[in-house]
C-alpha cells in the first residue's frame, strides 16, 4: 500500500518539524509547504477515505488559490488546538492499483517503513 507505516521523512513549515508523511503524499506536502501553507497533519487514506491534509486558518485562503476542495472544519474536543481546516489532497492511494504501487517492497531511497 502505502500501508500504514510507509513514510517519508519531511521537514515540514509548521514549527520546523521533521515529520513522516504518507509516502504518496509526501511530495504535494512538501509543494504546499513551499507555496507557505502551513500543514499541522495529512494522511493518505490508506484506500480507506480519501487523503486529505489539515492546514492552519491562515492557510485557507492559499488553498483556495491553488484549486483545493474544502473538506470541514475539524473540531478538537479535548485539546488546546482551533482554526484546523481540512482540504482534500490531489494525489494519494485511492485505489487498490494505487496503494500496490506504494507497496513497501518498492520502497527506495529516503522511504522507510516506520511501524508494521
Ligand atoms: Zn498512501
């Protein structure tokens, strides 16, 4: 798949974290974060749901510029975190093809499997 624990490591915008990204994903994280939007999580659905990323309310507007669908306002019940925006990604295993291509035998380079 990208089957859960097939990441790329990515240092990403908001607070200069290293983070690991769904392999698929990883690369339209990274555009987003270079066109300044600040992403705080993303998950490419593993063919489950649709891969979508979470940015920031200052953010929204650059995703709107730059084609994205809105998806929902994601409400944190028992946390300190607001003004979280989900937006659905371009790119990401929406197929069972999809997800083989990920697959963590066709992983090389800066991919790594993090958890099985
Ligand atoms: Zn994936």
């Amino acid at each position: 798949m990208c089957k859960y624990g097939t990441y790329k490591l990515l240092k990403v915008n908001y607070r200069n974290l290293e983070r690991c990204i769904d392999a698929c994903i990883a690369n339209e994280i990274k555009e987003l974060n270079e066109n300044g939007i600040i992403t705080l999580g993303c998950c490419c659905g593993h063919g489950e749901h649709a891969p979508v990323v979470l940015v920031n309310e200052k953010s929204i507007k650059s995703m709107l510029t730059l084609g994205y669908d809105y998806d929902m306002l994601i409400e944190y019940s028992n946390v300190d975190i607001s003004g979280v925006h989900q937006f659905k990604l371009n790119t990401g295993c929406k197929t069972s093809d999809e997800i083989n291509k990920w697959s963590i035998e066709q992983i090389e380079g800066d991919l790594f499997s993090g958890f099985s």
